[in-house]
C-alpha cells in the first residue's frame, strides 16, 4: 500500500461517516421539525421539509396557511445561518435570513367583529404570557409576493400585483412583544408596483409604483378616479356629492418614520413633494343638499385617528379644474386655478412644543388660466374656535374668462376687466370679518333670460343702473365686512361668500 492510498482511506472513511451522519441528522431534524410545527400551527400545510445540518439551512416547499382571516400561499420558505450555539445553550433562535418565494397574501375582513375582538383577546392573553427566549433575524426577505384585501363578500378593497420587502435585524423578545408593535426592526424597504384601493362606492385609487426605503420613498402614477360618469354618479348617491379625478406623476417623501406616541399611531415625515398634479372636481347642485356640518380644515386634522407632522408640503405645477351644475339643461359653471404652486409648512395636529405651531400655506395660480393669484393662509390645529386668516390679491381678470362661473351660476354675462383684487379676512368656524378692494374698467352686465341664450334687455338695463362701470384701486375700500358661515358648505364656500360680498359691494 502506497502513501498515497494510506492518506486516501481515511479521509473517504471519515468522509462516508460525515455523510451517514449528516443524512441522519438531517432526517432526524426534519422529523422532528415536522413533529413541532404540527404541534405549533397546525393550519400549517407544505409539500416538503428539507433539512441540511452542514449548510445550516432548512426548506419548505409549496406551503399554504390559513389561520383566521388571513390565507398564505408560497411557492418555499428558506431559512438559513442559524447560530447553534444559541440555539442548543441559551434557547434563542438567531438566524441569519428567512426568504419567502411568490407569498399570495389574502386578508378577508370579517363581516362581523366578534372574531376581531376573540382575536385581540387572543394577543392580548399571549402577551400576558410573555415570551422566554430571544428571536434574531438579520434578513426577512418577501420576493414577487402578491396582497389581496377584500370584504367579506369577497369583493377586493387592496391589490397589490407585485411587491419585494425586506425588514433588516428583525428582533422579538420578552420586552418588544408587550408594545404595540410586538417586534423591533433596524429598516425596512418595500418595491410594489400595480396597487389598487377602493376608496368607496364611488371612487378608485391606483398607483403603479410604490418604493418605500428608510429616508425616502417614492410613489408614481397615481391615479384617483370615479367609477361612474358624471351623468350616472348622480344615480349613486342620493345628496350632492363631489366626483373626482386626480392624477399625479409623482409623490416624493422625504425622512419619514411611523411608530406610537401613548396609544396613538404616529406619523412624520420632514417634506412631501407633488409633481404634475392634475385634479377635477365635479358637483351636481340639482341634487338635494347635503345638510351635515362641514367641519374646518384645523378641526379636520385635529380629529384625526392618528398622530400627524409633516414639516413641508410641496406642490410643483398643478391644475385645479371645479365644475358646478347648478341648473338641469344648462353646461356646468367652471372655475379654474392653473400651474399652481404652493408650500404647507408645518401640517401637523400634535407637538411636543410649549408653543403650538401655526400651519401656512402660501400658493399661486393663474386664475381661469389668466389672472395671477397669490394665497396666504394660516391656522392654528388647537384652537378649538378654529381661528383663521386668509389673505392674497389677483391681477387682471377679463370678463369673458369671468363669465365661464358667472353664466352658469347667476344667468348674467358681464364685460369688462378687473384690473387688480386684494383681500384680507380672518375669523372662526362661525363669522368672518375682513375688508376687499377691486379695481375695473369698463365694466357692465347683462341680465339673461332662463334659458341663458339671451339678454334680457329691460333686466340688463335695470341692473346697470346699479352698476359702477369703473373702479379705482384703493387700500381695503370694503374694511369692515362681516361674513357668517353657512356650517353645511365647506371652507372654499365659506371663503367665496367673503369675497362675493366684498365684490358685490364694490360694484354697487
């Protein structure tokens, strides 16, 4: 026997031996994995367990669970890296990734709540119970899954075609399970792409990207859309209504972080910026009124379920289209605010400040594509009389862009210009007080018959007796001007009757 055969044998002995264990011990941990999870979560169902001692990695192969309202189906789970050592001497699991291949994620919400609350007692009773080892994960990684939320008729509510995610340094203990989110994580990502969202009975959201990383996230091609047409929206809803359309291009966040504050769902992000946004807003007046109050836009944010702070808000390059159909037979009254720019700072409904910050918005259009408008406009979230002011000015007017809202909506037709505009009001939820100045020239009515294709002549006639035809610009001519809010129509309507007054006290 040569050296050559004397150092052969036994490595290919100790080889063999390696082998015949490791195929015992893989078969022997398999078993008995496959004992604890039966055991552990018996709605656990999967083709095949595949253990490998020496690679330190596990498999499971088309896996389907349904546990309640949830149903999860994967084509395999992987696990791999984990750390014996902990394993076998201290009980705790540390692992060093689980990937989840093409997870199908259902959630069905239950047509009833009794489940909702048997399951919460369900957590709350694990909680209690508390967890007496330590679970590490570095990497859990979902690729090309799929998420589905319907009702519980199963009608969709969320889609979600495609989405990666992967959560880094994942930790669960004895402490993180008693919070409100059970488990602590370093960062987390999210690439989905082709969501769908049902907003309500009348209205569909779909975004065709969303990246979501730890200091920014994007969203693309949004798109907020009626399900109806505007002559059959109205069979869908038995009050005036708005029926939207809004697209945006893009949605750009910056620094953003979502956790607890007490027991409320926190939110901030330091700047959201929207480009390309372009929003149609429909309203058929010839329904019957909806008389709810409408509430302020500071006591809308301050009565929301969760807690809100985003530092700035941007808007790059807006179009802003409102149409009203205010008489049946006759084209809608439109009013619109194009290539738009604005800034909200400090759009927020808590603060850990002695002093509450003030929310501004600062914004400028071309009014009826023409007229430049600027905006400025503040509140305070936490003042419960919902104190407001709101000031800007707009530069020339015709009346032929005039007369696209002035038609529809009060069957005169005018001629003329307004040069310049300036107004001042702040108030409250109830009355309003402020002062406007306009300046125009040449400046005339016509009074139409109902069916608005012509003048009426004597009407014409009366209503230009009344008429200033000229007006010189001067500093706050109507000061003093008191407005009260009609509580049914909401803030825009609330501005528009400050401003209608102050005009129609200039003109006559």
């Amino acid at each position: 026997m040569n050296k050559k055969t004397k150092v052969f044998i036994p490595i290919l002995v100790v080889l063999t031996i390696l082998l015949v264990v490791g195929l015992f011990l893989n078969s022997f941990v398999e078993k008995k994995a496959i004992s604890l999870l039966e055991r552990q979560l018996p709605e656990l169902k999967f083709d095949q367990l595949k253990v490998q001692v020496f690679k330190n990695a596990a498999q499971l192969s088309n896996i389907r669970l349904k546990r309640g309202e949830v149903e999860i189906n994967s084509e395999k789970l992987e696990v791999s890296g984990l750390n014996y050592w902990k394993f076998l001497f201290e009980k705790n699991i540390d692992l060093n990734t689980i990937s989840i291949s093409h997870p199908e994620i259902i959630y069905q919400t239950a047509a009833n709540k009794s489940s909702e609350k048997d399951s919460v007692a369900t957590k709350g009773n694990s909680k209690e119970k508390g967890l007496n080892k330590q679970i590490l994960v570095e990497k859990l990684i979902l690729n090309r899954g799929k998420f589905v939320l319907t009702d519980s008729v199963s009608e969709n509510k969320i889609k979600v075609k495609t989405f990666d995610f992967q959560l880094n340094q994942l930790q669960v203990d004895s402490s993180s399970i008693q919070n409100k989110i059970p488990f602590e994580f370093k960062s987390f990502s999210l690439d989905a792409d082709s969501i769908f969202l049902k907003v309500d009975e009348r209205h569909t959201i779909n975004v065709a990207d969303i990246r979501v990383e730890e200091n920014k996230s994007m969203l693309q091609g949004l798109l907020l859309t009626s399900i109806y047409s505007k002559q059959e929206f109205q069979n869908h809803t038995p009050i005036e209504k708005d029926r939207y359309n809004l697209s945006v291009d893009s949605i750009a966040i910056n620094h953003h972080d979502f956790g607890f504050k007490n027991d409320s769902l926190k939110y901030v992000a330091s700047r959201f910026s929207i480009h390309n946004a372009d929003f149609e807003i429909y309203r058929d007046k010839t329904q019957p009124d909806d008389n709810t109050v409408k509430p302020m836009y500071s006591e809308m944010l301050r009565k929301l379920p969760f807690l809100l702070k985003i530092d700035t808000l941007n808007v790059d390059n807006a179009r802003i289209v409102y149409e009203e159909r205010i008489k049946a037979g006759r084209s809608p009254g439109k009013v619109i605010f194009a290539k738009v720019q604005g800034e909200i700072s400090n759009l927020t409904n808590f603060s850990d400040s002695i002093e509450f910050p003030t929310t501004r918005i600062i914004a400028e259009a071309d009014f009826m594509d023409q007229a430049a408008l600027q905006l400025n406009w503040a509140f305070k979230v936490n003042n419960r009389s919902d104190w407001f002011s709101v000031s800007g000015n707009m530069g020339t007017l015709s009346a032929q862009n005039m007369n696209t809202f002035l038609t529809p909506g009060m069957n005169v037709k005018a001629k003329g210009d307004i040069t310049s505009m300036i107004f001042n009001f702040s108030g409250n939820r109830n009355v309003a007080t402020g002062g406007l100045n306009i300046a125009y020239k040449d400046f005339k009515i016509e009074v139409l018959k109902n069916d608005g294709t012509e003048k009426s002549g004597f009407l014409t006639t009366i209503a230009n007796i009344f008429v200033k035809h000229n007006g010189e610009s001067g500093e706050n001519v109507n000061k003093g001007l008191e407005i009260e809010r009609d509580k049914t129509k909401s803030f825009w309507n609330y501005l528009w009757s400050c401003i209608k007054k102050g005009a129609l006290k200039t003109f006559t």
